[in-house]
C-alpha cells in the first residue's frame, strides 16, 4: 500500500505564444511524474485520442508530442501546483495548491480552456476560476480509470477543441 504524501508539480507548461487553447489536466500521474511530461501513462489515451482529433500519427517520443501539441495551437498544465496524493490516485488528491495560469495567459492567445475529467474541472472552478473568469469546458477524462469512455466516445465529446 502506498502512502499518502506532498508532491510539488514537477515539470513546466507546454504552450507557446500561439497557443489558443489550454487543456488541464488534474495533477500528474506516477508515471508521468517519472517522465517529467504530460500523460505518461501508456493505457492514457490521451496521445492516442490528440492524434485522432488532428488526423496525425501518435507521437512516440517527448519531442513529437510537443511538436503535435504546439502545431495545433495547444497549450498543456494542470490545476494543482503541490498536493498530498498517494500513487496517481486522483480520489486521492487532498491539500491542494492550485497552478497560477496568468505566466500562459499573459505569454499566449490562450482564450479557451478545456479540462480533462471531473477533477481537473471541480479543482479549477473552485480555485482558478475566480482569477482568470474564463470558464472552462469539462470533457471526459482520457484516464484509464475511465472505462465508461471508449476511444470512440472520447472522440465525440473532444473534438469541440479542433474549432
């Protein structure tokens, strides 16, 4: 049984000036903790689903995914700076500190946000919301955890973020 401790976030932002749209993620994985990038997680379809959306194949490496994501004018971060969290459990998630957006507001054309799951939309609107007053977009989450969601199904609901 893994326990319960504090976490800072472990690695920065990915967005450029021409970023217009920004999906958030709650707080990393182990796995992408350990890779020090986005949805690390092989059963994440995260990657897969992004491809998909943009008709491109599914980036392998670090480099391709960032390339993939600034290409379409993406900007990717999570709600939560530091928190307690055992292992990736996002149930888990107590003693939270909340990212502040303004460095990728202030440094892009970010004007849409997008969160992946029910957490990530919760954890905004409660403590990122009332800076930024751009309201996001809940969308399914593209964790394994949710088996409710087929690929397909992923996909009906994310394209709202290719318009």
């Amino acid at each position: 049984m893994s326990s319960s401790v504090s976490i800072l976030h472990p690695f920065p932002p990915l967005f450029d000036e021409n970023s217009r749209t920004l999906i958030l993620g709650s707080f990393p994985s182990v796995k992408s903790r350990e890779q020090c990038f986005f949805y690390g997680h092989p059963q994440n379809r995260f990657w897969r689903l992004t491809a998909m959306l943009f008709d491109e194949e599914v980036p392998q490496s670090i480099e391709e995914k960032k390339r993939l994501i600034l290409r379409h004018n993406l900007a990717l971060w999570d709600v939560v700076h530091s928190c307690t969290i055992t292992g990736s459990s996002d149930s888990s998630i107590k003693n939270v500190v909340a990212n502040d957006l303004s460095p990728i507001l202030n440094g892009s054309e970010v004007d849409r946000i997008f969160a992946n799951g029910t957490l990530a939309h919760k954890l905004y609107m409660k403590h990122i919301f009332p800076q930024t007053g751009i309201e996001a977009v809940k969308l399914p989450s593209t964790s394994p955890a949710n088996a409710a969601f087929s690929l397909d199904k992923l996909l009906e609901y994310w394209k709202i973020i290719t318009r």
